[in-house]
C-alpha cells in the first residue's frame, strides 16, 4: 500500500514536470495553425501561415540546410582526422590543442563572432558569403566532433589496431580508412549528428555574423519573432521543429545502440 | 602444410639500443643474429626489454642512432613495418572488429592485391591449418580467447611473411589452453619453416618452441643458447634462477675443491678465487642410501634432457642442508623408494 502511494506520488510528480516543458510546447504548435490565436482553436485551423512561413523565408531554411551540410563535411574532414592525430601523438602539445578546440564551448559565440568580424570583417566577399558564416558553425561544432569521435577511440586500442594493419602492410591512409575510421563509426556518427543539430540551432554566432542575405533558420525565426504576427511566429517555430525532432531521435537512437555494443 | 615453407629471411640486429623519449633506457646496444627458419625465442621478466627488441625488427620503433636491421643482409632500418613483410602477432591480438574472421585473414592480401578467388583459396587453406573451420563468417566478438588466437596467426601468415613476429601469443589465455596451443604452434612453426621470433616471459614456451632463446634482463642480453645449454650451463645467476627451480649455494674453495655442505666437488673453473656461487638442480641430486640420515651428498648427473613442462609431474622436495635448504626432484611413480627414504629425509 505504501509502495503504492510513493509510486502514485512519483508518477505525478513526472507528469506534472512534462506537462510543464510539454503544454507550451503544444500550445506554440496549436498557434501556429489557428486562423486566429486570440479567438482560439475554434476559429478554425489552417496551414496558410506555415505556407506564408515557407514562402518568406524558404530561402534561409535552404540556407540553413547548406550551412549545416557544409559544416558536417569540414568537421569530418578535420575534426576526425584531428582526433586520430590527438588520440595517437599524445603528449602535452596534444592536450595543449585539445584544449583549445574545446574552448569555443566556454566561449559565448557573441565574443567569437565578434573576434571574426574584428579580423576578417574587412575581406568584404568573404563578410558577405554564407562562408563567413560557415566558419563560425565550423569553430562553435569542431570540439563536438572531435570529443565525441576521441572518446571511441579511447574505448578501442587505436594503436594496436593500427600497428597490426600496418604490419599487414596497409599505408598510413588505407589504414586509417580500412580499419580506424569503421572502428569510431559510432561515435563519428554522434558527432555529425550533433554537429548538424547544433549547426541547425546556433543562433548567438550566426545572429553577430548575418548580412540580410545570409539569414539562417534560427535568425530567421527572431525576425519573424520580432515583426509577424505571434501565428506566422508560431508556424515557423513548426517548421523548425519538424525539422529538429527526427535529428534528435536518430541521435538517441544511434546512442542506444553505441550503448548496447 | 606447405603453405609457406623455406620462405624465410635471417635477421640482423646490430647495435639496437632503445632509449624512449622520456629518457627511459628499454634496450641497451645489443647484436643478435638469426639465421633462415630458425625459431628463436626472446625470453625473460616485464619490462627486460624483449617486446622493445621485437618491435624494433618488426619496424615499430626506430632503433638509437647507430643502430641497423638488416634481412637477408639488406638493412631495413628506415623501412617502415608496412613494407618489411613482416607477419605480426600482437598480445592483445589487434583483430579488426569490423571485419569478419575471413576478412580480417584476408586483408593483408587484399593490400598487395591478390583477387578475390586467390584470396578466398588462401583464407580456406590458412582456415584449415589454423583449426578454425566453420568461422569464418563470425565477427570477432563472437569468439573465444584461443580462436582468436588462431585467427592472428592466421592472419599474420596468410601474406608469406619472411619473418614470422609474436608478441606473447599464449599469455592472455588460461593454462590449459595455454599448453595446448603451444604444442600446435610448435608444430605449426616447424611445418612452416619461416624465420620466427617469439617473445614471452614463460620459460615453459620459450624451452618448447626455441632453437635458441635470448635470456633478458634489464635491457641487456644475460645468455644466448640453445633450450639445453640455457638449462644445464646458465652462464650467470639471473638465467640460472630465471629458468627453472635451481638451487644456488655459495661455498668457499678449498685447494681446487667447491666445499659443500655436504662433502667436496672440484670446480669446473677458476679455482684461484676463495668461493664461488654453485647451481645445481633438484632433478640432478640423486639421493642414496647407505649414509646417516643428515648427510646428503651431491652426485653430479646431468644426464637428461628435459624440458621445464615435465617438471609438473615431479614433487619438489626441500631438504634442510647446513647452510640453507635444498630442492630434489622426487618421482611419483618411485613411491616405494619415497617410502623407504621419508625417515632419511627428515622434511
């Protein structure tokens, strides 16, 4: 009886807290296809304002989408192979980089922005491209990438992995690519995964590095935030989401699976 | 079985110092040749320096200034391993995860590009003489200690190595295991005839599988010799305790002769010194009847061949001497002779 009442107690304590985080979400989504929020759901439901969200600024989520794509490839390109270095040098220098990929993480992005603006503000086509912005998202990922990709490689022997497809006779690049990368898939996958999340998100940064041209999805959203009305807001915030939610779930999914190997 | 057969390189190592970058000193200057086929074995307590050597002919780690690697006379020292054509056998075995069984024999020779039907041939044959039929398709989490074992092996032969390197194959298996394939990579290395190197701390592996063991100690060479002359004329008091159960006993030297305590022996060699340390084997002290019960004489008789793996079928005996005790080798079967000398032995 009593084991009862303390799980009745428990139960509704966690649904109270859900209901907590939950209900504006619902309610975010609810306005984003009611014909008039202020007079409620009775007054209908629509989907003209998520069809207006994408008609004003389907060009920055495209942008968005590019941006993060992008951001995925060069944190691959680098952030892996950079990791493999870290993990197999070691050494103090090795800690010395490690430590400062990591410290965008402490940083607030106002400040890096701020730093980039300062040194390559002048180079007025790189200011003005998405690339500018690229290298932002580029400087805020790379330690997710390169944390996540360093902590596989700490559960499995790199080196002697290495050394034995080195003695089979594999180049340095074959074996890098034939046995060290298969080896961190896992967490090569969680790292892109958060890397084109965040990528998605970031707004401090790209807010400080924008141009009107180069608006990103989370950009756009405070500019419609700030001068649409609260429906075409709250549409908007529906078609991030959508957007957002399945990423999210095949992370969690990917980290179950890492979890149970 | 003639997979590989008279497909070997001999070694040279000329002056292979190793020290680390953190100053540590692994190996000291040391010459070592190894001739074609032959099996030697690299023996002797962690941190002595044998996996350091190892890894300098396999092309792992550079040598200090100075010092050379040459196979088949050609020096390879600034040959990275990939192209030494080595076969390596790491302790921990170094299967790729993500690759099956087949897959991970096959590898190597997917590097130099053999093709797909040559490759399949070759796994089927190095499958078969590994005794791992029917795996194949596993993944290596799928397996036990001793397949993976067999798998490395495997692996490491399956590209015609000229030289054949293992890092302590068997020590990450049980004992039981652990003797049993023993006695198929003997059998297996004979078969093959590639110049092989093993490196182990077990005594037991290194009588069984060596032509000739380098005994180490500290980063130096203690004695080369053949699994017999290691035994019976270990040249310092390290390999003397190393191999083996050995009794050392230091006894002065009266005119010529080793005093012990139980009666005198001539010594071998320099007699001008006032004492030397003596080593004798519990199997070479035979013990007789015909004295009182305290008096135990030394009878020299290093007859027989006989590997260290034997020894488990023995009872060590001590017997308390003047000075300290003394070890005998005692017979199981001989339990009537046991019987009749339990009084003179006063354990």
């Amino acid at each position: 009886m009593r084991d009862r009442l303390i799980f009745a107690g428990q139960l509704l304590f966690t649904i109270g807290v859900a209901a907590f985080l939950v209900v504006p979400v619902v309610l975010s989504i609810s306005a984003g296809v009611t014909v008039n929020y202020f007079r409620g759901i009775s007054s209908g439901v629509t989907l003209q304002w998520v069809a207006q969200v994408w008609n004003l600024y389907y060009d920055t989520i495209l942008l968005s989408f590019l941006i993060a794509f992008a951001t995925l490839v060069v944190t691959l390109g680098i952030g892996v192979p950079a990791a493999y270095a870290l993990h197999t040098r070691g050494g103090r220098l090795s800690r010395l980089i490690e430590e400062t990929i990591t410290l965008p993480i402490a940083i607030p992005g106002l400040a890096i922005a701020l730093a980039l603006l300062l040194t390559y503000g002048g180079f007025r086509s790189f200011r003005t491209s998405w690339l500018f912005i690229l290298t932002g998202h580029v400087i805020f990922t790379m330690p997710f990438m390169v944390r996540s990709v360093m902590a596989v490689f700490a559960t499995i022997d790199v080196k002697t992995l290495d050394e034995g497809a080195a003695s089979l006779g594999a180049s340095p690049a074959r074996r890098f690519l034939d046995v060290i990368v298969p080896n961190a898939a896992p967490g090569i996958l969680a790292g892109a995964l958060m890397v084109v999340t965040l990528s998605l998100g970031e707004f401090n940064l790209t807010w400080m590095l924008h141009t009107p041209l180069t608006k990103t999805l989370p950009i756009g959203l405070a500019d419609s935030y700030a001068s649409m009305r609260l429906e075409v807001a709250s549409a908007y915030t529906l078609i991030f989401f959508i957007m957002i939610i399945p990423l999210l779930v095949a992370m969690q999914m990917l980290a179950d699976q890492g979890a149970r190997k | 079985m003639n997979v590989t057969a008279g497909h070997g390189a001999s070694v040279r190592i000329e002056c292979c110092g190793k020290t680390f970058a953190d100053g540590t000193r692994a190996l000291e200057s040391a010459t070592l040749d190894i001739a074609r086929g032959e099996t030697l074995v690299l023996l002797g307590p962690s941190g002595c320096g044998k996996t350091t050597m190892l890894r300098i002919i396999a092309g792992l780690e550079l040598p200090d200034p100075g010092g050379k690697i040459l196979f088949d006379d050609k020096d390879v020292t600034s040959v990275a391993i990939e192209r030494r054509n080595v076969g390596m056998v790491f302790q921990s075995y170094a299967l790729f995860p993500n690759m099956t069984v087949a897959d991970n024999i096959a590898y190597g020779l997917k590097i130099r590009g053999v093709g797909k039907n040559e490759r399949a041939v070759r796994v089927a044959e190095l499958v078969a003489l590994t005794n791992i039929t029917g795996l194949e398709n596993r993944r290596i989490d799928q397996l036990s200690g001793g397949q993976r074992q067999r798998v490395a092996l495997a692996r490491a032969v399956a590209i015609r190595p000229r030289i054949l390197l293992l890092d302590e194959p068997l020590t990450a298996l049980d004992a039981a295991l652990r003797d049993r394939l023993r006695g198929e990579l003997n059998r297996l290395l004979r078969a093959l005839g590639i110049t092989t190197i093993y490196v182990t701390h077990d005594q037991a592996e290194a009588m069984e599988l060596g032509d000739r063991i380098v005994v180490m100690r500290k980063g130096e060479i203690a004695q080369i010799g053949t699994p017999r002359e290691i035994y019976f004329t270990p040249q310092n008091r390290f390999v003397a305790e190393f191999i083996g159960a050995a009794n050392i006993i230091e006894a002065p030297i009266e005119r010529g002769d080793l005093v012990l305590p139980g009666g005198r022996q001539p010594t071998g060699g320099d007699a001008s010194q006032p004492g030397a340390v003596a080593m004798i084997r519990p199997e070479s002290i035979a013990i007789r009847s015909g004295f009182r019960s305290r008096q135990m004489r030394f009878v020299s008789c290093l007859r027989r061949t006989e590997s260290q793996c034997h020894l488990a079928q023995f009872t060590l005996r001590r017997f308390r001497i003047s000075i300290s005790s003394l070890r005998v080798r005692w017979p199981m079967a001989a339990s009537t002779r046991q019987r009749r000398w339990s009084a003179a032995s006063r354990r």
